[in-house]
C-alpha cells in the first residue's frame, strides 16, 4: 500500500466518526464554545429591517434558551425565508454555541445548517434534581 492513501483514508474517517452531541435549546447554555445539534421548535422569528439579518428564537418566544442568527450576506444564500418558514416548526441546527446580547445563539451561514425535524426527534432538556 502506498502510504499517501492512508492518511486521507484515516482523515476521512476521523471526520465521519465525530458526530456532533444533540441538545435541546433550553441546554445550549450549558455548551459555549462547543459544536452542538441543537432540535428544538422555532417559537417566533424576527427579521431585523435593514441588515437582512433574522433571528430564529428557539425553545422560547423570546430567544432566552437559543437565538438562531442568520446573518446580513449569508441570508441571501438561502432559498427559503426562515422568517417564515421555520416559524412554529421543528427545527435542527448545527454549529458552535456562541453569544448573541449576551444569550447562547448559533449563527447561521450554511444551508446544511439548518433542516426541518419530525416532532418525536427532538431533544428534551435535561433533568436536574
């Protein structure tokens, strides 16, 4: 074997094994920093007029628990109008938790980022006793 095949071989199963941990919104908090699959229903959305930016509150009306952040330039590379489309709708998206107004959110800037869910996928939150 030539040796230069390995390590593709090996990069590509590296790649295919790491799967991403799912969480529901409300647990988001808990994961800043890391790379998550959030699946959790979108219950209100919000375009920012003027900067074609639309935030996505997931798991709370008021973006408490995850604020999805589909950004100026990026929300033009979607077919869909996630103002509407998501609106009520089980979603999952992937991506790093980060900060937005000082609330965990993901920002938004692929298309395989975000896809519908069937209801009985999404995650619940964790129990604390």
């Amino acid at each position: 074997m030539k040796p230069l095949l390995l390590i593709p071989a090996f990069l590509l199963l590296m790649h295919t094994c790491s799967a991403q941990k799912k969480i529901a919104a409300q647990d988001a908090v808990n994961h800043s920093g890391q790379s998550v699959m959030v699946c959790d229903k979108v219950y209100n959305t919000l375009p920012l007029g003027g900067s074609n930016t639309t935030l996505l509150y997931l798991g709370a009306e008021n973006g408490k628990f995850l604020t999805v952040v589909v950004k100026g330039p990026e929300n033009s590379k979607f077919k869909w109008h996630p103002e509407k489309d998501f609106k009520g709708r089980n979603v999952c998206v992937t991506g790093t938790v980060g900060d937005y107004k000082g609330k965990p959110a993901i920002y938004v800037t692929d298309v395989n980022q975000i896809k519908l869910d069937l209801v009985d996928n999404i995650v619940k939150p964790k129990k604390t006793f």
